[in-house]
C-alpha cells in the first residue's frame, strides 16, 4: 500500500523523491479484518479504511508481488506476519538508520519481503543519491542532522518499493 502522506515530512521525502508517494505499508487480514501493518510511531496495526482515509484526498495506491500466489504461501506470509508483528511497538526511525532498533515505513515492507520471502523489493540507495538540493529538502535534513548529513546512509525510500519490477499495480 503506497500513499501521499500528510505528515511534516511527507513534502520533503516527495521532493527528494520525485515520487507523490511518501508513506507505505503491508496489508495483512487479521483476525478477519483487513489491517495495514505500518512504521509511524510506533509501529502498528492500522485499519485499512483508517489507513486509506489518512492519505491526501483519502487515496492509496496497492501494488502485489508478481506471481503472489505461487510466492507468498501461507508459510511466507506467516513469516512475515510473525516478524511484523515481533516489530509492533518499536519507536519510528525518525533519523532512517538501516538498523532494527527503529524502523520508517519502507525499510519495514522491504525487511519484511527479504526476510520472510527471500525478496529484495525495489533498490536500496545511499541518502546522498536522492535529490537533496531542493530547499525544502534541504531544510529538513538541516533540522533532523544539523551539518552531519549521513549522505552514506543506506536507505530504502516509499518511491523505491513502488518502483519495484518485483510488483504489480492493482489501484492506483
């Protein structure tokens, strides 16, 4: 699930990207409702329609692994539910450190696809490979980092996911 967030960042992380998508999670059903498993603070489950209602003008985009249903059997998914689920409460990764002590939207869904299904989904990029240029970007990572922008930082952006051959639009 991709969508244009409305959080501070979201403006920032857009410019950077050149994508309109600037937040992501994975949908699961749980305990027969429809739940979006997402990073913001902390990591939860979120409804889906409480999910999709929080995006600008209430819009998401869903895109599905190719061949999901030879790929993400019952076992996979379990995998991946069950290490989301050990993740549930961890603190938001404001700073975008590629590490499991906190986690942002998109390094959650990438772990989770490479962990549990053995799926490296989109490309992992260095901070300094996004366009930092942009005021507005540029004035975000001023606050976040002050003058030490970790420009080495690996990272996985929303548009990276959404970008990834591996998957396919359902909606957009």
């Amino acid at each position: 699930m991709f969508q244009a967030a409305r959080s501070p960042q979201s403006e920032a992380i857009r410019r950077a990207t050149h994508s309109p998508y600037t937040h992501c999670g994975m949908v699961f059903i749980v305990n027969g409702d429809t739940r979006v498993l997402e990073a913001i603070e902390p990591v939860c489950w979120t409804p889906y329609r409480d999910w999709v209602a929080r995006g600008e003008e209430g819009q998401a985009a869903h895109r599905r692994l190719r061949e999901a249903d030879r790929v993400l059997t019952p076992a996979v998914t379990g995998r991946m539910r069950a290490l989301g689920e050990r993740w549930l409460g961890k603190q938001y990764d404001y700073y975008f450190e590629w590490s499991d002590d906190k986690l942002y939207c998109s390094e959650l869904v990438y772990k989770l696809y490479e962990r549990a299904a053995g799926i490296k989904p989109g490309a992992v990029q260095k901070l300094g490979d996004f366009d930092l240029d942009d005021f507005v970007v540029r004035r975000a990572l001023r606050q976040r980092y002050g003058s030490a922008i970790p420009i080495d930082e690996t990272v996985i952006a929303p548009a990276d996911l959404f970008a990834a051959e591996q998957f396919i639009t359902v909606t957009e």
